[in-house]
C-alpha cells in the first residue's frame, strides 16, 4: 500500500492551549478513512492543518513523497489534494455548472497569464456536466448556485472538489445538515467514487453513516489521535466509547 | 526642551485624533462599518459651534449645541444610510459612506462658502500658559485636557456603570443585549450618539485652535483616524487610543525631520503601509470592548 | 465635429480608460481601492518627466503606462497581507501618501507641477481620434478579459477567496494581476492626460479623484464594461451639459454615490437592465 497523505507529528496550538497534539496519521492510496470525534476534539482543525489553511508549529505533512507543509492551499489542492467545506461556499452568482467548471479549468488557472490566454471553456464544461451526473444533480446545472437547496450543494461541494482530479478527497461533514434519505444517498455516492479508486478522507458525525461505508477508523480526542483501526474494533475500545458519551454532541466543532 | 515640545505637541493632536478614532473604532465595532463620513460630523461640529458662538457670544453655549448637532447627525446618517444597508456586502455601505462625506462637505461650502467662516472674536487664540518652562497654547491644552477628560468619563461610564457593562457586553456579543433588557438597535445608536459627539466636541476645538471653520477641514483628519484605527488593528480601542497618541507624536517630529521629503499628512499614510507589512492585523490584537 | 466637443474628448477618453482600469481591480477582481488617482499621478508624472527629457510620443505613454502598472504591483503587494475594509484605507492612504510625496519632490515640480510639456504632434483632431481608439482597445480588452479564464477565476475570488484557493487558483497571484492591469490603464489614463492639458499639478490626482472614479464605476454598475463606460462618459459629461451643475459638480458626485449604493447598489446599468430585463437582461447574461 502506497501512503497518499501522511501527517506526521503534527501539532498546533492556539493561546497556549494545544488543539491538535502530535498527530501521526497515515492516509493509503484507494481507502476511505472514517475520522470522527467527539465536538471540539480538533477534527476541524486537523482539516484545516492538511488543506493548509493553517500551518502546523510542529510537525511535516506529506502528499505523496513531497512535503507540503510550507505550502499554500491552491498549491496543494493542485498537488491532488481535494476538500469540500463543512458549511457549502458555493460561488453564488454563478451556475451550479459554472462552479464546477471552474475546477475542471484547473489546468488554465495555473497563471494569471495562461489564464488570459485562454478561452474557450466547451471542454471544461463537458467534464463539469460529467461530474455533476456523477453527483446526481445535473438537472441543476443551469441553475445558479445560490437558489439551490442544501442537499444540492453539498453535492455541489463534491462535483467541485473531483474536477481537480485529485488524488486524496477531504470530505468535511457532508452529511451535515441533511435529512436521512439525502445523507444515505449522498454517502452511497462517496461508497461509488471510492469504488471508482478516489482514496477519500470522510470527516463525519453521523457515526451510523460513517460506520456504514469507512474501511477503517480514526477518532480524535483532546487534539490527540485515541485510535485509529478497522471500526468495530476502534468503536469497541473502551476509550473511545468514554470519550463519545462524555461529549456526545450533535453540532460540529 | 526642543524635543519636549515636539513631544506635547504631538501628544496634543493626538488626543484629537483619538477622539475621532474612538469614534470610528465605536461604531466599527459593532457595526463593520468603516464611517468615512464621521469626518463631516466633525465638520458640522466645528461650524455649529463658530456659528452659535457668534450668535450668542458665548462658548458655553456653542458647545453643548455642536455636540447636539453631531449626536443628531450621527444618529440620522445611521437611521437613513447605515441601517438599511448592513446586510450589503462591506463595499456598498463603505462607498455610500464616501459619497456621503463628499456630499456634506460640499453642502458646507455651498452653503457658508468656499473660505469658510471664523469666530467673531476668539480671545484664547493667541493667549499660552507656561507648565514647567513649556509655553503652551491656552486652547492647545484646552484641546488636550477636553479629550483627556471626554475619553476619561467614557472609559468611566463604561467600567462603573450598569448601562456600560450592558454596552461592553452587547459589542462583544450582540445577542447578549436582550438579556441586559436593551435592543441591539439602541446600542447601535448609543454607539453612534457616543462616537458623534466626540467628533462635534472635537470639531468645535480645532475650529477654535485654527480660529475658523472650513468645507474640507474634515477629509485630512478623517484620512488620518481611517489609518489610525486600522492601524490599531479594527475595533480594538486601546490600539486606536495608543495609534493616535502614536501618531500625533511621529507626525510632530516627521514635520521637523522629514520635512524634505514628504509633507505632514502623508506621514500617516507611510506609518500606515510600514506598519500593515509587517502586522496586517494592526498593532493590537482584536480586543472585544 | 466642433472644436468645443474635439476638446471634450480625451477628458472623456481619460476619464472612461480610469474608470475601465478600476473595473479590473474593483469589478472583476473584487478588490476595492480608494486611491487609484495615485496611479492616474504616477502615469502623468512619469510621462510628463519623460516628454520634458525629450522622449517621443509613442514611447512616454507605453512608458506611463508601465511605471504606473509597476506601482500597482507594489500596491498589490500590500493587497495581499489586507483585506477588505483594511485594503480600503490602505489603498486611501496610498493616494495621500503619492500626493504627499509629489508637493515636497522638486523632481514632479513641488505645488506647482510640471509645465511645459511639448505637444504630441497630431493636433486636437488626431489626439481625439487617438484616444478615442484607445478607449475601444481598453473596452475590447475587458469584454476579452471578462471571458477568458482570467475573469472567470477573478469572478470566482470577488465571490470567495477561500473557496477559489480550495479549487487551486492562486489567488495572489490573480490579485497581483489584477492590480498591475488596473494600474497601467490608470497610468495610460495619467499619460494621455499629461499631452491634452500640457502641465500636470498635484489637486488634479487628489481624494475627490479616486472618489470620482469610483463613482463612474460604481454608478454605472460595478463589473460591467458597458455600465462602467456609460458611467464614465455621462458623469464627464452631466456637468459639462448642464453649466450650472459645474458648482456643484461634487455635491453631485456625492449624492448620486450615496444614492446608487442607498437604492441600486448593481449601479444604473444594474437597474435599467432590470427595468428592461427582455432585452438589456438578455444582452448582459450573453456577455457573463
């Protein structure tokens, strides 16, 4: 098994107080890794340490064999590192096609320059429709993204995140906030692109979901990593289970 | 001595511009609004004020009515131009904020004239006093000791009073208003009735210090307390009380020393862009009240 | 054409290429800048400095341009650390920091200016004539821009800058882009005006010009080429139709901005086309 991502030793801490905790995750090419913890255990901000949106005081992050610890979002979402955002940040103003051509354009928006030196967007837009078939919503496609309900963007969300054609795809609560019949058909679809060899990293909090579809299991606590394992043997631990029903929570951290 | 003196004088202006700064950052704070058009509060305060002290021969009187004039006019312009734009993106309040300002000082000049008007008789102008060897302007310490004390019984009100804690409170977290028993809408207005008046009372001492009021008196001074609250880093009051004295003193030695390369307003703008590149979040962090 | 409307011509064209150049920076990019006559200053000064050494013509305005543009970067540099509200005052306190600068310079000729500066040799006829082509090149340029990759990914940083990184734009770098084109034509703007007054002061780049330009902009309607001309080219032309509005050309300038924002924030161009939305409405969705 290759590793894909790979955190080692990561840490952060915010005035004082350490929200992440020397972190050691392993991410292998083709799997789908359940992350789950109680509110407040660090899974956002462990996110958002891999994304790049923040930098680790401590600690490397690997994509593949580079490390991207230095590196900026944009960059590292081109490297193959794909998210989709635990509240939806769909470009309003534009379509729902739109929102997605603009990822599959990765390959123009590289520069400002190549940018400015190209038009044409037929080809994009080919893999956007493709994509959002991908996802179920391509009769919205030429809707504009603000007028679409929840359920839809989170779709959105994802159709977006794969036109990057990324290697690892970073799913921030897709389930949230979506009724059961939508979260079991969304999680059917993310079950269909790890099939299809996207290796995915699910943060979730639906645990019946999440228990459904993971091949294995990693559970934060405190900024720590508790366990992290094939699931029932994760969920069975005794820890793990303390640390649920000490927080147990609805909301997201 | 030479240096003391620079010293004073900056701090003068500086308690000016902390003034205005207070006010800004007030209504900043609660609103996300940056109130370019405070500026012409300020003006209106320094006209109401040379035009009731003409009147009726009295500065006692003209304060008390250009503060009035600027809680009224600070409490319109957030009634008819803020409010209904708060859930606007930044850009449109922010440019009707310019327009508003641009508008106003041009309704001064065409109104009173492109020179503006000055006090019939102002007997302190020329009068100093003399502290520890210093000769010091009667109205430069006036300006000084007036912000001093404003700023003071603010600070007082806010820490002692049962309505400052209310207010604290409500900037740090709106919707904790409404168990103080008071609307988020009533703090919003005691925040532009507060910031407003500091702008009149400081209008009316620089009219006084110059001897006059002018149309554009505004545009300098609300370019300066812009860069000072940003500067501070957006909202934090202490960072705009120290970026103002701050200010005010480099800006007094920045005249003397730099002199050849660049004119006095524009010292601003420079601690502004030097400052910003290495603490884009301004020089204190955000402080909530 | 008579030589009172000849004269009016390159103030308009200086005016709509400024607007045009804001468009870029604050329409389709999303930054706002308060201080874009910094950049109008800088083309005017670089060309007028260039013109009095004796450089021809057709090399001091690519020149203006260039300098200007350079300018902008370094501005955009400061875009990147601030954002929003903060980039706002920065940007404002950059206009006061150029016109700083230039009263204390004797090099741009102090409170005075530079004067002097030699004719551009195609009478007011072919200067027109010239600037009216370059107005054009500049509207080309933004519908282009507008369609290109380029604006889709400025279009999608105005929206959410967060988001955009996430699909792998490199938003600063767009941003610097943003600021340098927008700068150039600023400076192209400044370049062109040097040779139709022939002496530069320092008012002519103050506060009230930044403002003024953005009020052409926004009114308008901001991120749109054709709003953002017709913006240009009426508020050129209100004060000069209407002589006795010349008094109080700014209290116009002021109302108008405060009302557009308080009432049709889309600018006017926003508001016909949703008064006519058949045919304006149609023509704007072809063009997005």
């Amino acid at each position: 098994m290759t590793a894909i991502l790979e955190a080692r030793g990561v840490t952060i801490s915010f005035g004082g107080i350490k929200a992440v905790q020397d972190v050691a995750l392993t991410v292998s090419k083709g799997e789908l890794l359940g992350l789950i913890g109680p509110n407040g255990a660090g899974k956002t901000t462990f996110l958002r340490l891999l994304t790049g949106i923040l930098r680790p005081h401590e600690g490397q992050i690997l994509l593949g064999d580079v490390d991207v610890t230095h590196r900026s979002v944009d960059r590292r979402a081109r490297a193959g590192l794909a998210v989709t955002h635990q509240i939806v940040r769909p470009f309003r103003a534009m379509t729902a096609v739109e929102n997605v051509m603009l990822a599959a354009g990765h390959g123009f928006t590289r520069s400002p320059l190549r940018a400015f030196l190209h038009v044409s967007r037929v080809a994009a837009e080919r893999r956007a429709m493709q994509l959002l078939e991908r996802v179920g919503i391509a009769d919205v496609a030429r809707r504009l993204a603000g007028t679409l309900p929840l359920g839809q963007l989170k779709r959105l969300e994802v159709a977006r995140a794969l036109a990057l054609d990324p290697q690892l795809l970073l799913l921030d609560e897709p389930l949230a906030g979506l009724n059961q019949n939508e979260a079991s058909r969304l999680s059917d679809v993310i079950t269909e692109l790890n099939r299809d060899g996207i290796t995915i990293v699910l943060v979730e909090h639906r645990l019946v979901e999440v228990l459904r579809i993971v091949d294995r299991l990693a559970m934060l606590d405190k900024g720590r990593l508790l366990a992290v394992g094939a699931p029932t043997a994760v969920m069975q631990r005794a820890d793990v289970r303390a640390a649920y029903l000490g927080g147990a929570d609805d909301a997201g951290d | 001595m030479y240096y003391v003196e620079l010293a004073v004088q900056g701090l003068i202006y500086g308690s000016m511009y902390a003034l205005m700064a207070l006010g800004l950052t007030l209504i900043y704070g609660l609103l996300r609004v940056l109130h370019i058009a405070h500026a012409a509060v300020f003006t209106l305060g320094a006209y109401v004020g040379v035009i009731t002290a003409n009147a009726t021969g009295s500065l006692w009187i003209a304060f008390p009515a250009a503060i009035l004039a600027a809680v009224l006019a600070g409490i319109a312009i957030y009634r008819l131009v803020y409010a209904p734009l708060l859930d606007r993106p930044p850009l449109v309040p922010l440019i009707a904020s310019v327009g508003l300002l641009i508008l106003l000082e041009d309704l001064f000049r065409i109104v009173f004239g492109n020179q503006g008007i000055a006090f019939n008789e102002n007997p302190y102008v020329y009068m100093t006093v003399t502290i520890g060897g210093l000769s010091i302007g009667v109205l430069q310490l006036a300006m000084f000791v007036g912000s001093v004390a404003s700023l003071s019984a603010f600070a007082a009100f806010v820490a002692f009073s049962r309505t400052g804690a209310a207010w604290r409170a409500t900037l740090g977290n709106p919707q904790m208003a409404t168990s103080f028993g008071v609307s988020v809408a009533q703090v919003r207005y005691l925040n532009f009735a507060i910031g407003s008046a500091f702008a009149g009372l400081a209008g009316v001492l620089i009219a006084l210090l110059n001897n006059y009021a002018e149309p554009g008196m505004g545009t300098i001074v609300s370019y300066k307390t812009l860069a000072i609250i940003v500067l501070g880093g957006l909202g934090s009051m202490r960072g705009a009380l120290i970026g103002s004295l701050l200010l005010g003193v480099i800006e007094s030695y920045g005249t003397v020393y730099l002199s050849g390369g660049v004119d006095r307003d524009a010292i601003a703008a420079l601690c502004l862009i030097a400052i910003l590149m290495f603490r884009p979040e301004g020089l204190a962090k955000r402080i909530a009240a | 054409m008579n030589g009172y409307l000849v004269s009016l011509v390159p103030l308009i064209g200086v005016n709509a290429i400024l607007a045009l150049g804001l468009n870029i920076i604050a329409g389709f990019c999303g930054q706002i800048s308060l201080g874009q006559a910094a950049f109008y200053g800088i083309g005017a000064y670089a060309a007028a400095l260039m013109a009095l050494a004796g450089l021809p013509f057709w090399l001091t305005l690519p020149l203006g341009a260039l300098t200007a543009g350079v300018f902008g970067l370094v501005v955009g540099l400061v875009s990147l650390r601030v954002r929003e509200d903060f980039l706002a005052i920065t940007t404002m306190a950059v206009g006061f920091l150029f016109l700083g600068l230039v009263r204390k310079s004797a090099l741009f000729g102090g409170e005075v200016g530079l004067t002097g500066i030699p004719p551009s040799g195609l009478g007011p006829q072919g200067y027109a004539l010239l600037v009216v082509g370059l107005v054009a090149a500049t509207v080309a340029l933004s519908i282009y821009m507008k369609a290109s990759w380029l604006g889709f990914a400025f279009a999608s940083i105005a929206e959410d800058e967060g988001a955009a990184r996430a699909l792998a734009v490199p938003v600063p770098h767009y941003k610097l882009a943003a600021f340098f084109i927008g700068s150039a034509l600023s400076g192209l703007a400044g370049a062109i005006y040097c040779y139709y007054a022939r002496f530069i002061t320092p008012d002519t780049f103050s506060f009230l010009v930044s403002v003024s330009i953005l009020a052409m902009v926004v009114i308008g309607g901001i991120g749109s080429t054709w709003g953002v001309l017709l913006g240009a080219v009426a508020l050129t032309l209100l004060p000069e139709i209407f002589r006795f509005a010349g008094e109080y050309r700014q209290f116009l300038f002021g109302l108008a901005l405060l009302m557009v924002m308080r009432f049709s924030p889309a600018g006017l161009f926003g508001m016909l086309s949703r008064l006519v939305p058949a045919r304006l409405g149609n023509l704007r969705k072809a063009r997005a």
